[in-house]
C-alpha cells in the first residue's frame, strides 16, 4: 500500500493540487485560480475542497493519505507553518498549514517553494541518483535550494539556499533589495527583460527594438535570440556567463555533484548554457568543476509537487 | 585517562608538533625548520623523531595517544592520505600519512590546513558553541573552511571549503589560476602588497610611498593606516568591502551563525572589519545578516594544530 501525500503548489495566479506516491509519481491533478488578494481564510478552505476530492480518489485506489505539503512563496517559517510575507496575495503572518490541516484534518506541512522544487528535481528529474546538489529557477527572481549529503540544508534559520542572492558582479544592476549584482538580479527573467529593452533602444536595427515595449518577455527575446538576432544572442551569452560565475563559486564553496537549471527561463536552455558551462569550468577549481554537471530542470511545473510531498513525508517521520 | 593526539602542522618553512589533549589543549610543543625542497622521505622520518619525543612525553603523563595527524597545505586527498601537490615543499604524490605513520606506529590521518584551522577554531576559538560556521585565513592566499551542523564539509571529491576561490568582482584582478576577481586575488595578503604597490605609485606623498619596495607587506601597510594614511586606509577599508561581499553570499546561502577570519592579515581586523560588517548586512538578507557574527580568530597559530587533532580522533572512530 502506498502512502501517498497531497501536495499543493501554491503560485501567484493558481494553487495546484495533486495526489503523489511516496515515490513521488503525480497520481492525480487538480488545478485552481486564487483570487486576486484572496483571504488566507478562504484560499485555505478552498485548498481543503481541492484536497477533499483527492482524497475521495486515494480512497477509490485503496491508498492511505499520510500528510499533505504546501510548497509556497516565502519568506515563510516551514517550522511553524506560518507565512511571513508573500506580496503577491497580500499576505502577513498566515498559519496556512494550521489552517489547511484544519479543513482537512491530516497533519500539513508548509515549505519554501524552491526548496519543494529542488527536492522534485532530486527525487526524481535532472539530480536523481546525485547526494549533493543545488537548482536555480529562472522566474521573476531568481529561486534557489541546496541538498548537502542527501538532506536539504535549511541553515541555522531556515534561510539558506537564496543562491539567488548570492553576488555575481558587485557594480552590476540592482533588483528588489540593496544587493546590486546579485545573481536575481542579472540572470532573472525581470533582468532579462531590463536589460533587453536597454539593448533594444541601443540597437534600434536589431529585431528586438521591433518588439512592442508590452512583447518583450523571456519568450519572445529567445525567439529573437533563435532568428538570429546578435544583439539577443548578446543577452543570453552575458545570462549564461554570469550563471556560469556563480556555479564556479558554488563549485568551489560546495564541491556539489549536479546543478540544475530551472524555471521559465531555463526554457531557453541552448541560448545560455554553453557560456555558461565555459565560464563555470573556467573558474571552478578543477575537480571540482570537472565533477559539477550542470543540466536543465526535466520536471517542469510538477518539480514542486513531487518535492512537497516527498518534503512532507520526511516531516511526518521526524526526518526533517 | 586523556586520549592524546599527536598533530602536526606542515609550513612552507617549519613544522609544528604538538602533543594535543582530547578537548584540544596543546599540551607540549615542538617546532622544527624544514629544509629547502626536502625529500619526502626525510621531512618524514624528522617528524616522526618530533613526534616520539612527545609520544615519551605522553608516556610520563600516563596519556594514551591514540593517532596522529597532519594538517597540510593542498591539494591532498585526506581519505587516501596522498599529498597531491605542494609547490612550496615541491612534492607530488607523496603519500605522506602513511610514511609517517610507518614511523610512528600509531595511525595516521592527513587533512588540508584550513579545514584544520577551521575545526581548530570551532571546538576552541571564535567559533566555539556554534553548530554551522565558515573560516577564512587571509595569508598568501586566502584559504577557508566550512562546518555545517556540526560536521565539517568535505563535499564529494574532499574539495569543498575552497572558500576564497568563491567570485566577489568579476572583472577584479587575477592571482594564480584564471579565475579574476575571486575573494582570493582581492584579499590576501599577495593582494594588498600588489595593491600597496600600485597605490603607492598613484600617491607619491602617502605615507606608503615612503617604504621601500621590498619593504611593502601586512604589517607596513597597516603600520601606514594605523599613523593615519589615508591611502592604506583607503586600501583596508575596499578589503573590507570585498571581504564583507563574500561573507554576503555565504550567509545568503548557508545562513551560517559565525564567519572567523584568521591568517596574518586578521591581526588588522580594526582597520577592515567594519567595512567588512557594513557591507555583509548591507547585501545579506535580513535574518541571515542578523544571524552571521563576524569574528576575528582567537587561536592563531594553534588552530591548525588543534583542529587536526579533533578531527583526527574523528577519524579514527569512524565519524568523519
């Protein structure tokens, strides 16, 4: 009999919900648009009905439901379950797992949503088989988690793993906080999309300046990129070689087997990775750089899904 | 009954012996020049002479000793106990914890210097009482070292904690391998003096000027800003900086509880620490950054040698 878990990914604009096994297979879905601004009350009650209905459906399968795990936008504490802030709902301090656990009455486990991805990806996609890995997602900011030895490292506050905010190139740009040249906010999909308008005003020939101001995105600059554009090239070459930075400095720090890169971006995968595959080797101490293999994320959307849960088993048997 | 450890610290210039107690006190010390180039073979057989003086000196106490250990520089393979490659001695591949230990007759473990001088620090130095740390030594070049909850962090090829070869500016200068900008080419002590140098030609009425070329190292320049020059001061306060850049990154990451600097540059800490502060606060994120206490290191020379005593008693009971 398997255990299975409900897990839930929790995003700005839907909350996903899915049945997974304890090996981590997606057995059902299910999806939801949050409202805008919604009340955690009411998300949380919805998150419930959501996870009503996969239980129905372990139930039909003879499967016991063990726990259920939200992976969510922090900063959040994954101890105590509560929210600390996410600005894209409007909320402060929410006990969503009590909440949710409430509703659905089986222990809920609250847990950063890169962690949750990082660990999807090493169950079962691009780091399976590795002990020691870490996985950047290229989104709005730039997400990050780090797995030492086969466990996740969460630090002495459960705020390790910003690999996002780690320092590339101190005189660079700045993004959300006073941390000009962070990793965020030169390799994010915010930073693309910054500098590609930049690029597209200095290059008013290049096929980029002929996007609206409203086209540009990370898709559209890579089908720029893919048409041949240089001046598109140009941006995905300097992504990849700033990422290629900070991989070096996780090589040299950490000496990790794998790194895995994620999120919307990572899309565009053949656009930045051979820059910055050469700029890792370059200044990685050189076993360690000959032994970090750096890979695109394979799960997708349901890295986070997979990783909750298998998160939250560990949870419920004191693992974590 | 103590369990001694015999512990040996290998220099370019000296090796150090102590007779170290289980909780990491020196008890007696030897100290003895190592030749020019010596033949490993010889540099062997005169520690092994160093260390039965204080194995009798054991005998008198009524101590057991247990092992020995060696802290070196590197490359080396601490599992293996091969010295890789040491350009100051001009070895390679010399298996020297085995050419010891024929010697000694007790067994013989070999770790790299700054993971030494790390553990050193933890169980009796700055970072005492702390479960999750980082050392940096600011020498000839910058070494480093890593202990997260409680274990010191090897990584998968034992080539983890190479904390100075993380990237800080991108664009700074190089020092020995290509790898520009790292927290290495920016503050050790071959960076200052390259930097004193240069500053001195640029400002021909400072202070540091005034010294002769070959008078220019560590202490001067600090001698130059403790009398009030501003050019060294200036040259501290942009090491500071850069210090405070990568102790950024690693509380971003690894949301550690102490950073201890050490090496010969650490006796001016007054004149780059709060630069050094300013700056990790500045660029950390806010828990992480309240977290992280940088302090300077309290064992100096001792802590090489207390700390591959610790873990060489544990490795022999099999915990690391």
């Amino acid at each position: 009999m398997s255990r299975d878990v409900i897990a839930f990914d929790l995003g700005g604009t839907n909350v996903r919900c899915g049945l997974v096994s304890e090996d981590g297979k997606i057995l059902v879905r299910a999806k939801h648009a949050v409202g805008k601004k919604p009340k955690p009350e009411d998300a949380a009650a919805q998150m419930a009905e959501m996870a009503k209905k996969l239980l129905k459906e372990a139930n039909k399968r003879h499967d016991e439901v063990a726990c259920a795990g939200i992976g969510s936008p922090g900063p959040l504490n994954s101890q105590t379950g509560i929210i600390v802030e996410t600005p894209n709902l409007g909320w402060k301090n929410v006990p969503l797992a009590k909440l949710v656990q409430d509703g659905i009455g089986i222990p809920t486990y609250l847990e950063n949503d890169a962690n949750s991805a990082c660990w999807g990806e090493y169950m079962r996609g691009a780091g399976k088989g590795t002990q020691t890995m870490f996985i950047l997602t290229l989104g709005t900011g730039v997400g990050g988690g780090l797995i030492l030895g086969g466990k996740l490292w969460k630090g002495i506050d459960d705020i390790a793993g910003h690999l996002g905010h780690i320092v590339v190139d101190p005189d660079g740009p700045k993004q959300v906080f006073d941390n000009p040249g962070s990793l965020e906010a030169l390799c994010s999909a915010t930073a693309l999309i910054r500098d590609a308008k930049a690029a597209a005003k200095e290059h008013p020939k290049s096929k980029l300046a002929k996007l609206a101001e409203d086209e540009v995105n990370g898709q559209t600059v890579a089908e720029c990129a893919e048409a041949g554009d240089k001046v598109a090239l140009d941006l995905f070459e300097r992504l990849g070689r700033h990422l290629g930075i900070a991989c070096a400095s996780f090589a040299n720090v950490l000496n990790p087997e794998a790194g895995v890169i994620g999120g919307g971006l990572a899309a565009s995968w053949k656009l930045f990775a051979p820059a910055m595959q050469k700029e890792m080797k370059r200044r990685a101490l050189g076993p360690a750089g000959a032994r970090l293999k750096l890979h695109q994320a394979k799960l997708g959307d349901d890295a986070g899904m997979t990783g909750v849960a298998g998160l939250a088993l560990l949870r419920l048997d004191g693992k974590l």
